[in-house]
C-alpha cells in the first residue's frame, strides 16, 4: 500500500476515533454532567438567596435565579409573628391558633442551634397540621388560625415581556401563538394553541421554561480541558504507532547502508523487505543497487587479480627472457669475433658461419614468442574446432623430425567439436608435441589420445626430474637432457590453456610422461573458461 493511502487511511481513522469519542462524550456524559451541573447551580442559588436574606430581611437587591418560585420563610425566635417574602411580595401571618403556636415552638427548638440538626427532628415536626392551618378555606374562615398581612412591592418588575410573537399554522384547523417573557435570569415561553372541533373553539396553554446557552456553556467550557487531554493524548499514540510504521523502516535501511559502507567487499545479506509501499520499493532498489555493486565490485577484483598475475608473469618473463638472450648473443658475438680476427679454427667461416645464423634463429625465435605472448589475448577469435583434424595437422608437421628419431605416432579415441581460438589452440597443441618429439627417446612411441572432453599426450621412456615438476611452467625451465630446449614451450602452452579457458597438467606416468589437456566448457558458453592450475 502506498504512503499517500496508508497517510489517508490514517487521517480518515484518527478522524473517525475523534468523532465517536467526541459523540460518545456528548451522548454519555454531557447529560449527566449537566444534571449534576444544575443541581450545584440550584444549591448554590438557594445558599446565596438565604444569605442575602439573612443579610437585609429583603430581597431588594438580590439575584434569584427562578424570581417566580423562590420564597422565603422567616421565623423569629420570639413572638407570634412570621414572615413569607418573594421578589415583589411580601406576607406578613400573625399565629393565632394554639396548637400552630406550639407547633412553631417545635420549629425554633429545632432550628434554634443550627450545629444540633438533626434529620429525625425536621421529620418529628407535625408538618401537616401546619399545612391544614394556611389552607385557603382556613384562612377565609371567621375563626381563622392566622392573620395575613400582604404588602406587594409595585416598583419591582418580576418578568419583561417580548414584544415579538410568533404564529405557527400547523393544519387547517391548529394555529399556534408563541410569545415570551423573562427575568433577569431565565426566559419562559408560552404555546397557545387554537384549534376548532365542530361548533367549539378550543384553547390549550402551555408555559415553558426555555434553554439557554449560559446553562450548558460552562459545562462544555469546563469539559474542554479534559476532551483537549484525552484528544491530544489519543493523537499522539496514535501519530506515535504511525510515525513508527514510516519512520522504523528508514531507521532500518539506513543501519543497512552503513553496514554496506563498512563492509569493504560488498559482503552483506540482502535488505529483508515485507514492506509494499515507496519505503518498501526503496529497500527492493538498494538492493539491487548493492547486488549491482557486489557484481561490479568482484568483476573489478577479479580483473585486479588478473592484473596483478599478468604483471607478475610479465615480470619474471622478460627478467628470464633478458637472461636466456644472453647466451645465444653471447655465443653469436664470440663467434663473429673470431671469424673477423681468424682466430685458430674461427678462420673457417664455412663452418662456423651456419652456428652463428642458428644461434641469431634462437634469439628470432624467442623474440617472436615474447610478441606474440603478449598480443594473443587481445583478438581472440572464438568458433568450433574439430580437434581430431588439429591433432592430424600438427601430427603431419612433425612427422618428418619422428622419422629422424624413429619415433611411431598411436592414436585413438574420438573428441568432438569445441568452441575455441583454433590459432592458440594450435599453438599449445604444437609446443605439446615439440616437447613429445624433442624428449622422446630414439625407436620411441608417442601415444595421442582423444576423449569426450581432453587430449592427452604419452612420450614413453621419458621421465621429468621431481625437482622439476613444481617449476614446469616457469619460462625457461628445461630439463638436462641433451635435446634441452629454451625452456618456454610448457610456459606458453601454459599461458594459453589459461586464456581459453583450459586445464593443462603434465605428470610422470608409469613408463613415460603425460601431457593432458582439459577441455571444460558448458553447453551455451561463449567460449571456454575454468580456473588455471
């Protein structure tokens, strides 16, 4: 999944967790918080009322929160006498009956110490009688209980009216009439519904108290530290998880590309991605960089090490060849030199003429060798080759120096078509039958045989010192027979098997020596490649 989609889905979660806690806050605890709220309202609003009336025995001045409802009952602690006051009224009773008089002595030795009340004595007291004496039919009563005195104060104005009155046509037959009024608190509406039945008008009223927004703003305002909390810690745990899915796996890749960096051969297991979004993708392509790298990096290595062989063998090629050239310059010179002075047997410049003309062909020769040892990898020409027909034409240019020696050619066996440089390959084949014929004793037998994937080379009756045989493909190294050679036919048969790929291996068998050439090669190579040994 994308970033921008994993990014939207999250802000579209966080969103609907907000909203349903929020709706949750609002369904569950917003009514029960403002319940409670209003109950603290009242009981602070009836402690403040009685403090203010015990303050100035009025309610001049004071803040009512419901004007219409409120009353307040004052008893003096002596006398008959007691007192009912609203906002703009005031009673005055005067206790005549015997028992309301015993009955108001019961009040004050209840309420007298305040610190002493009891809950059993507010319900010992005969609140029923007390109640049948300030009914309406008692007071009109000639023997009437009690005295009222009524003072109503005109100056104060309890309710203001709303000019403006709404009508409401519900039906043909019901129309509604909404007006209001309040007081300095609380605003009161009332419905007036007017409807015809038949031959009757009907009228219902129905006065109300109407909501206010100051009754439920303090609750929302007292409730919006809380809500921030809980909101901001929510968002943070959640921001948290989610900046983790994001910001761990970049925290992941970049611990890998530091091990990468310290890894000096590229030596590293590949980035473990389960990830499907950009962060995943990035991980994918520095792998593959890396891998790329690795390839390039051992590549390179494996071109360094090349190198560093080539130069090697380079190095202690010319420093042998600087040296073997010096015999047959040597000898040329000391040859020339007597024939020029006619020194002794020098003079006969017949003789000694052809030995200065082979020793100038050695120096040809290994002159030749060293360029074309130094240019033949550089234009390779890769095709199949038909190895027995190889075999055949470099048997056939050696056949006349084996007549010389008496030496008989064998073969046997088969091998197929191989994709090789057939000049090089020519080359390696023909110092292996140089060295055959030159080390093969006289009446000898030279064995040639062909396999699926190698030619070895038998010369009988030879043998190689095993002092010799950790050195044979030094240049220059040779044996000491007398057909001892310049010592670079192995060398260079050598330097070419390595170049195309082959494995060349010259061991002492049992009754002579084995030149054995490996062809390992798969199905679809372009041309042959194993290790050199």
């Amino acid at each position: 999944m994308k970033l921008s989609k994993k990014t939207f889905l999250y802000s579209i979660g966080i969103s609907a967790l907000l909203v349903s806690l929020i709706v949750i806050y609002f369904v569950t605890m917003l009514p029960s918080l403002y319940v409670d709220y209003m109950k603290k309202q009242n009981l602070k609003s009836v402690v403040e009322v009685e403090k203010g009336y015990m303050k100035n025995h009025s309610y001049k001045g004071l803040k009512v929160q419901n004007p219409t409802g409120a009353a307040t009952l004052e008893i003096p602690l002596e006398g008959d006498e007691i007192y009912l006051a609203g906002k703009a009224f005031k009673f005055t009773v005067t206790v005549q009956d015997e028992q309301l008089k015993k009955l108001l002595g019961q009040v004050r030795n209840c309420f007298g110490n305040m610190k002493d009340v009891e809950k059993e004595d507010f319900e010992a007291i005969d609140w029923e009688l007390l109640k049948k004496g300030f009914q309406k039919s008692a007071l009109l009563n000639e023997t009437a209980p009690v005295d009222v005195e009524v003072q109503i104060d005109k100056d104060t104005e309890v309710f203001k009216a709303d000019d403006s009155v709404k009508m409401h046509i519900m039906d043909k037959d019901i129309v509604v009439f909404e007006g209001g009024a309040s007081d300095e608190d609380n605003q009161y509406t009332t419905y007036i519904a007017i409807g015809r039945s038949g031959s009757s008008l009907i009228f219902s009223f129905l006065p109300v108290m109407t909501p206010q927004m100051k009754e439920i703003k303090p609750i929302v305002m007292g409730s919006i530290p809380m809500i921030a909390a809980v909101l901001f810690l929510i968002v943070m745990l959640c921001s948290q998880f989610f900046s983790r899915k994001i910001v761990n796996p970049v925290v992941s890749l970049a611990h890998y590309a530091e091990e990468v960096k310290n890894a000096g051969s590229l030596e590293v297991e590949p980035f473990k991605i389960t990830a499907r979004d950009e962060i995943g993708e990035l991980g994918r392509t520095l792998n593959e960089l890396y891998a790329k790298l690795k390839e390039n990096y051992d590549e390179l290595e494996e071109k360094n090490e090349r190198l560093k062989k080539e130069n090697k063998r380079q190095e202690v090629f010319l420093r042998a060849s600087s040296h073997q050239l010096k015999t047959p310059v040597t000898a040329a010179l000391l040859l020339v030199d007597g024939m020029i002075q006619e020194v002794g047997k020098y003079k006969d410049t017949k003789t000694y003429l052809p030995q200065v003309k082979e020793q100038l062909q050695s120096m040809r020769k290994i002159v030749e060798d060293i360029l074309y040892l130094n240019h033949c990898t550089e234009n390779l020409h890769i095709e199949s080759v038909d190895v027995d027909v190889l075999l055949m034409e470099v048997m056939g240019a050696y056949r006349i120096q084996a007549e010389m020696k008496k030496l008989r050619f064998e073969k046997g066996g088969t091998t197929r078509t191989v994709p090789s440089d057939r000049e090089l390959l020519k080359k390696i084949l023909d110092n292996l039958f140089s060295n055959a014929v030159a080390n093969t004793p006289e009446n000898g037998q030279i064995l040639v045989e062909s396999e699926a994937g190698s030619v070895s080379i038998v010369n009988q009756g030879a043998h190689i010192d095993e002092t010799l045989l950790p050195h044979l493909y030094e240049p220059f190294v040779s044996g000491s027979g007398k057909e001892r050679g310049k010592g670079l036919g192995l060398y260079v048969s050598a330097y070419y098997s390595e170049v195309l790929g082959c494995k060349l291996t010259v061991e002492n068998v049992s009754g002579g020596v084995r030149a054995k050439l490996n062809f390992t090669f798969k199905e679809d190579a372009q041309y042959l490649h194993t290790d050199f040994i």
